[in-house]
C-alpha cells in the first residue's frame, strides 16, 4: 500500500488525487483479511493529507469459545503526512517534535500499511464473540459448548469458591 507522491508534492497546495483500493493480504503481511475502498489524498502547504474510506473484512478469535468468526466493518482514515526530503533540493527537512504525522520516505513514497494496521487494531471489539448467544468453553474439559453439550458433572455457581477452599486445605 504504497504510493509514490512525488509529482502531487510539486503541485500547489489543494492539488488532489484519488486511489481505488482493493487490497487483499496474504499470512506474510496479514494486517486483516481485505480491504476496499477510496484514498483521497490532498496536497497541504508541508505535506499530503491522507483520507481514506473503506470496507474491511477480517477474521477475529472468539472471546469466549476461541473460534474463529469473519469481521466486516468499515473503517474512516484521516492522516497527515510530511516529506523527510525536501523535493526540490533534496534535503532533510526539519521533522516536528510530536509523532503525529506520517512520512513520507526519501524516494517519496507514502507507506499507509503502518497506519491501517494502527486504525484496524483499535476499532477491534475488545472481546469479540461470534454471535451474542456463544456459550464458550466448557470450565473443566474446555470442550466447546456452542458444538455439543458436554458430559461434566458442573459443580454450583460458586465453584471458584469450592476451588479456593480445596487449595487452603492443602496448607
């Protein structure tokens, strides 16, 4: 998901372009399954404001039984990034101090891979489920309750209490 943007960086500020993107990742790159979309990138008066709509699907572990279920959601990127050369002359320019905006590299390509990576891990559920109903594992065999009832004997609510005593009496 690189771009090269050398020729947007020599036009006027409010120069625009605009990319389809349909990506799909492979195990070696994985960020997610795929991504569809639109970047629109516009030339600011110190760099290239990145703003990208798009479709993703990706495949997430279950919180509860740890299958694995499809994720599709869309996902709004907007990033500002700066040049580590300038241009014209080809040399450093001066970086600001905070970590706010992407670079673009000496040979002026904008890399986006880093920070979809960043967009699609916080927009995650932090405890994604497969279907609101999962059942889960099953506490003493880990079997997963979703595919058959298992044969355990479950003891009552309070069986981590009943754990924590069997633990004290040892002492």
């Amino acid at each position: 998901m690189r771009y090269n943007v050398a020729q947007l960086l020599k036009e006027p500020t409010g120069s625009t372009r605009s990319y389809r993107l349909c990506e799909e990742f492979t195990d070696a790159d994985r960020i997610m399954d795929s991504a569809r979309g639109t970047v629109d990138m516009l030339r600011t008066h110190q760099g290239v404001l990145v703003n990208a709509t798009l479709e993703i699907q990706d495949t997430i572990t279950c919180g509860r039984c740890l299958g694995e279920t499809g994720l599709d959601s869309g996902l709004s990127i907007e990033e500002e990034f700066l040049p580590i050369l300038d241009l014209n002359t080809g040399r450093s320019q001066e970086l600001p101090e905070n970590e706010a905006y992407g670079w673009i590299d000496a040979n002026h390509d904008l890399d986006l891979t880093e920070v979809l990576r960043q967009y699609v891990i916080t927009q995650r559920p932090m405890k994604p489920l497969c279907r609101p109903d999962c059942r889960g594992l099953c506490q003493i065999c880990g079997g997963n309750l979703n595919e058959k009832q298992c044969g355990c004997r479950h003891e009552s609510s309070n069986s981590s209490e009943g754990t924590l005593a069997q633990l004290l009496r040892r002492d």
